[in-house]
C-alpha cells in the first residue's frame, strides 16, 4: 500500500467521523440543550441524580453514545476493538474490515467549560508505548501501527456545580407511576421528591460542544495532569475546534521527538542544569530556531 492510499483512508475516516459528531448534540440533549441523562432508575422507580464529578459524568456520557459509535463503525466498514484494561491506549480501536493494516485510534475526551476556555484536558502518555512505538505495553496494538489518532471530544456547562455526591437528589416522576401505586416519601432516610415529568429534573450538565481532532494538533507542550506522563492540550475551545494546538504548524514529527524526549533532555542554565520544558527550549537545543514562528500560541490564527 502507497502513502497516497493511506492518505486517502485517513482523510476518508475523519470526515465520516466529523459528520458523526454533528448528530451526537440531538442524540444527547433535549430541545433546550439540557442532558437527556436525568439519572439512575431502581426498581421501585426512583430516579436518582447522579453529580458533576467529571469521572462519574465522563463514564455515562461514554456509555450514552457508545451505541451511536457502533452504528458510525458498521456503516462506514470499520470494526471496533476495545481496550484489554481499563488503562490501556486507546479507548477505541478502528479496523477496517476490507484491509485490517488500516487501524485508527479514538480516545473519547470530555471536559466542561470554564471562563477561561475549558478545564484540563489529556491526551494519552508519553511514557513507555509512545516512545517504544513497536512494543505493546499498555496500549491494544503498537502506536506505529495506527494510522492516525484522534480525539473525540465532548465539551459540556455544568449545571451543577458541586461534585460532592451526598448532593444529589432522589425523584419519584408521576407521568411514571401506575394509578394504584402508593409513592415512596423515604428511601432509607433520605427524602423522595415529587415531580411531575422527567423533564423537571434538572440535568447536570448542558450545551454540548463535540468535535473531532488528530491528537498532535491540539497538543500543548505541557503536562496534562499532575506528576503523570500524561500530554496536555490546549485550553482554548476555539484552537480544539480548529486544530490549532502549539504544533499544529511545525508537523507531527516535531511533536513526536518533543514528547518522546520531554523531561529527558536537559540544558545548562544559570549554571544549573535544567531539563526541558517547551518546546521553544527544545528547538533551540535542536538548533532549529527559524522553526520557532511556527510555534503557535494560544489563540493565534492558523496561516
């Protein structure tokens, strides 16, 4: 197979992925942008409301769309490979049924904005799969073998702002129960409240934002989250949206060599030697610095 071919798979794929995303808002939310998500049923129908825990509210949106992402991969003929553990890359795994060379990672990302663009956002290791492209350590099949990695990703308001659980609430829906039965006002010693219909349940989060993205293009030159080798994106809603990240201008092969070397190579500084950061550091150190006007900061209009 030809580059021009794997070019063709690669463009293909993104567009029908980026056509998909469009109809996922109407699939979630209700007429006024609310989440169509109200909660858990029990047995005795008692709805009860889940929190704006970013864990909690990133596994059901994940479980909400997952049967639109079956349907998207049976009808542009790809299969779908799921992760072996809970911590492996990626969360999806696409692989086309006519040629199975063709693979495609997908993480599904969700994050809620904030006034100053969106809270944090990862994008997978940079640790021992990245670097080592060949092997299958943490990760469904070696990263060089897919063609292309994206990103997936759900932004969202919330509407509650609180993520302590003890804060949610317990429901009991007339337009759900049958004429003969007796309503529950307790369950154990919390209080049931009675509302009329589903819809006056106040959803926990609204006004969906997805959007398809090739992972290094929407790559910051920081970590992500904490001491985990975990890679950052951009904050800016408008550069997710455009694929205008920090590298999207100087290529893929530069964010590559950044991320496998980030935190290993160091420079001497005020006689102290420093490990580098950014990648305005690294491309000095590189001695490529007519390559730093590509380096597009946040915000900055792609050329």
């Amino acid at each position: 197979m030809n580059s021009k071919d794997k070019s063709e798979y690669k463009a293909e794929f993104k567009s029908a992925l980026e056509k998909f995303t469009e109809k996922l808002e109407d699939f979630v939310s209700t007429e006024n942008g609310d989440w169509s998500v109200k909660g858990f049923i029990d047995a005795y129908k008692n709805i009860y409301t889940i929190s704006s825990d970013t864990k909690i509210v990133s596994k059901i949106l994940e479980i909400h769309i997952f049967p639109q992402i079956l349907q998207f991969a049976e009808e542009n003929g790809y299969n779908i490979n799921l992760t072996e553990h809970q911590n492996y890359y990626p969360d999806l795994t696409f692989i086309n049924k006519q040629n199975e060379d063709i693979k495609f990672a997908v993480d599904l990302k969700t994050t809620y904005r904030k006034k100053s663009g969106i809270s944090s956002f990862t994008l997978g290791s940079h640790g021992s799969y990245f670097k080592e492209r060949d092997k299958k350590k943490n990760i469904q099949f070696p990263y060089n073998q897919y063609l292309a990695h994206f990103c997936l990703g759900v932004i969202y308001t919330r509407t509650d702002l609180s993520e302590d659980i003890s804060e949610t609430e317990i429901y009991q829906v007339n337009e759900l129960q049958e004429e003969y039965e007796v309503p529950n006002l307790k369950v154990g010693d919390r209080e049931v409240t009675k509302v009329e219909n589903l819809k006056s349940i106040t959803s926990v989060i609204k006004d969906f934002d997805f959007f398809v993205a090739e992972k290094w293009k929407i790559a910051s030159d920081k970590q992500g989250s904490g001491n985990t080798a975990n890679i950052g994106s951009t904050l800016s809603i408008d550069d997710l949206r455009n694929e205008n990240g920090i590298f999207s201008q100087l290529g893929e092969e530069w964010f590559d060599e950044y991320w496998i070397n980030y935190g290993s190579v160091s420079v001497v500084k005020d006689g102290k030697p420093t490990k580098i950061t950014s990648i305005k550091d690294f491309l000095e150190f590189k001695g490529r610095v007519d390559l730093l006007e590509k380096v597009v900061t946040r915000g900055s209009n792609k050329n």
